[in-house]
C-alpha cells in the first residue's frame, strides 16, 4: 500500500494524538482491563516505527516530517 506524501504529517500528528489519549486512558480509574490499552499502544508505535522507516528511504520527506513523528 502506498501512502500519499500529502497524509504523512497528518498521519504523524494523529499517531502522537492517540499515544497521548490512549496513555491517560491506561492511567485512568475508568479503565478495567489496562492490559488491551497497553497491547493497542504497542500496535501504535510499531505503526510509527514503520512510518518512521518507509520516511528514512526519502530523505527530503522525512526531513520535512521528524518533527511530526519526534512529538511523542
């Protein structure tokens, strides 16, 4: 699947958004079972880690998008 360079940012900024929402809800009282949030959380950073590797093979893009990805 290809991504179109216009989404990147976009898809940066709402990995990181997730992180943080999803790690106050880890925190949270509301939450019974912090176990699916940590296992849902580990399938966001391997989805960054793989965005942050498909950038590092077009240097100029991943120029203009490590600030998104760097965030969190």
């Amino acid at each position: 699947m290809d991504i179109d360079e216009k989404w990147i940012p976009t898809l940066a900024c709402v990995i990181n958004d997730s992180i943080k929402y999803n790690d106050s809800l880890r925190n949270s009282q509301t939450v019974k079972d912090v176990e699916d949030i940590e296992e849902w959380m580990m399938s966001i950073y391997q989805f960054k880690g793989y965005l942050s590797e498909k950038l590092m093979s077009n240097p100029e893009l991943n120029e203009k998008c490590k600030k998104y990805l760097e965030e969190c």
